[in-house]
C-alpha cells in the first residue's frame, strides 16, 4: 500500500485525470452547463489534450500535478502563469483546473493538493496565485477561504456559446509568499 500524496501527473494517468474531470463537471456544474460541456468534447479527446499538457508544456512552469491514493488519481491540477489581463508576469500564478474525484471527497486529498500547488508555484518564483471559482460552488470557496484565499473583486461569466447556458465566475486570490 502507497500513502496518499501528490506528485507530478504521468502522461500514463492522462485517461485517468480526463474520466475525474467529466465525473467532477457532472458533479459540480448546473446541469445544462454540464451537459452542454460533456457534449463538446469525448473522452479521447480529452485524454489526449491531457497526455499533451503533461508530456509537452508550452512553458516549463505549466504543470499537471496528481494526487494519489494507492496509486489510483483521486485528484488533480493544472498552473502556471497567470494569463489575466491584469497579472503581473513573472509573479502571478493560475490555478487553471483543481478537481478532487467526487467519491474521494473529505479524505484530505484537495488539501495536500492545495499544499503541494503552492509549495510548486513558490518554486517557480510566483509571488500571488489566483484561481477563477464558480459562484454557486459554495463548498470550494468555502475550502479555499479557510485556506488562506480571497476574492479580490474580480468576476466574469463564460458559456460556450452565446444562445447556452453561462457560468458565473469569482476570482480568488493569495500570498504565495
């Protein structure tokens, strides 16, 4: 038995981190943006945009990184640079994707996951992470305020085209300092 921790993604669990994603957009989206989203793309596809992202990164400082428990993925993320109009380069992170499977839940995997992502950006010389959270997921909000993470006031609202259903979007933000 391996103890629950939190490594690198493997372009091996590409498969794995796309079947968490669609089980976690099922779980935590409204369900017209859910099925709307698990209809744009099929899992192939998935997997193979995730097997690019961890084998070949556009920059060094994107990573995917996998928490695990007994080898299986029971979670997931994937930073680097902040891609937001007003980040500062060099020292603002993203938080662009955290997915905790839905039947791994409570067993402290998001926070060595939270953990872990922090301790990564610092080394990378980020000073500031944010993270774009939806509005109405007031169980990672909640999380992520009693780690340390603010809204700092910034919101957007994204669909995948203009006749579908939108989502909401809050941006939290922290010290990685």
């Amino acid at each position: 038995m391996i103890a629950d921790s939190v490594r690198l993604a493997l372009p091996t669990e590409a498969a794995a981190i796309a079947a968490l994603q669609r089980r976690s957009w099922s779980a935590a989206l409204p369900d017209p943006a859910a099925a709307q989203l698990l209809e744009s793309v099929n899992l192939a596809a998935m997997t193979e945009s995730w097997a690019a992202a961890i084998h070949r990164p556009p920059l060094a400082q994107f990573r995917v990184l996998a928490a695990l428990s007994d080898q299986r993925v029971t979670g997931f993320a994937a930073i680097g640079p902040s891609d937001d109009p007003d980040a500062e380069p060099g020292a603002d992170a993203l938080v662009a994707e955290f997915m905790i499977d839905p039947i791994a839940r409570g067993q402290g995997h998001g926070s060595r996951l939270l953990n872990a992502l922090a301790d990564t950006l610092r080394a990378d010389g980020f000073t500031r992470a944010t993270w774009w959270v939806s509005s109405t997921d007031d169980a990672l909000r909640g999380f992520l305020t009693e780690s340390g993470w603010a809204a700092d006031g910034a919101h957007t609202e994204i669909g995948m085209d203009t006749a579908g259903p939108t989502l909401r979007l809050l941006r939290l933000h922290t010290a990685l300092s």
